[in-house]
C-alpha cells in the first residue's frame, strides 16, 4: 500500500499503521514520513475494514497486490497512482488500481496525452469556463446542482456548456463527446500540477 496524507486529519500515516497491526493482529513493514510512504501487509486483509478506518481521516491510500518478486514493481505503480489522486485533487480515501485505472492510462506520457492536454486550449482561455466544466463534470453533468454549487441560473450553466462545445471544436449531439471532455480535463489538470510541482520545486530552498 502506498499512502499520504492529504491534509489535517485525525490519521497520520505512522498512526495509520499502528492501527493496521492493531486490526490484522500482526506486525506491519513499514516506511514512512509525515509525507506518506509504503505498507507492506502480508496475505490479504479485508480492504472494506481498511477503507472504513480512513473514513474520519485525510489519507490516501492505494491497495495493490502482488507476488513477493513483483513487490517493487508494484510500489512503484502504487506511488505513481498516488501521484494522480494528488495532482487531480481526488477525495481522500483508499483507491484499488481498477479506480484509476483510466485517470493512469490517460498521464502516461505519448503523443495521446499531449493531444488530449491540447484539446481545450481554447477553453482554458476562460478560467470560469474550466470551472463550470469540472464543476458539472464531478456533478455527473446534473445542471441543477452545477448551477446551485456555482451560485449561478441553470441557463448560465447552458450557455457556458455551448461555450465550451464550440471553443473545443466538439458536436453537443456526439455520444463521445463527454468521454472526451472528461478525458482532456483529466489530462489537463494533471499536467498543469506536474507543471507547479516542478515551478515550485526549482523556486524553492536552495535554488
């Protein structure tokens, strides 16, 4: 397992497995920081016990499972999927790689992701555009709770929809179009993180 904490929460990852060795009844490898780390369990817990353990917490835990000689391939892809729950501001929680497998796939560098990233250049020219769009998006493209959550008339929500279709190129009537749109969101978003990680990283102590 690899996890991080998201924020101030009631769990921190060094706490966290304590109470794993508390509930499984057996000693936990552990390595760990007050950023995050890996978990390495023995057998196969009961990840609904786990998942209900971070409930009042702000961790972020993915479950991978592997053979003791694919142990450090799996860490590796774990902390990388850890890596997309943070860039795309994912609740807290525990993950298994079917959840984000999509979200994976789509931020793994090539020619698809850059042209995905590209693909609502147009939109991002309007800040309020790329929130109504993820906004709607995250809301199950209900436009009611869009426009309540936004503090704006659902025809407002209408409007900036069409917006959206016509800078991005995108036929509204097209069954694809919604994969397509959350699609280059996630790219996006991810890759703009990546970006401000790097920024701040190279304005930071020492540079």
């Amino acid at each position: 397992m690899a996890a991080h904490s998201s924020g101030q929460g009631a769990l921190s990852p060094g706490n966290f497995v304590e109470m794993l060795e508390d509930t499984l009844a057996q000693p936990v490898s552990a390595l760990h920081s007050t950023l995050g780390g890996t978990v390495l369990i023995h057998g196969t817990p009961d990840t609904e016990t786990i998942r209900h353990m971070l409930v009042p917490t702000s961790l972020v835990v993915i479950a991978m499972e592997a053979a003791r000689d694919d142990i450090p391939a799996a860490t590796e892809i774990g902390h990388e999927l850890l890596d997309v729950v943070r860039r795309l501001r994912k609740r807290p929680g525990l993950y298994h790689f079917d959840d984000l497998a999509v979200e994976y796939q789509l931020t793994r560098p090539g020619p698809g992701r850059d042209r995905l990233e590209a693909a609502l250049d147009a939109v991002a020219v309007d800040p309020e555009l790329v929130a109504t769009l993820r906004v709607h998006l995250n809301n199950g493209l209900h436009r009611r709770l869009t426009a309540r959550e936004m503090h704006i008339h659902e025809n407002t929500v209408d409007y900036r929809l069409r917006r959206i279709y016509r800078l991005a190129g995108l036929d509204p009537r097209s069954p694809e179009l919604i994969t397509r749109l959350r699609a280059a969101l996630t790219v996006r978003e991810y890759m703009q993180a990546a970006r401000s990680h790097r920024a701040d990283e190279a304005d930071g102590p020492g540079s």
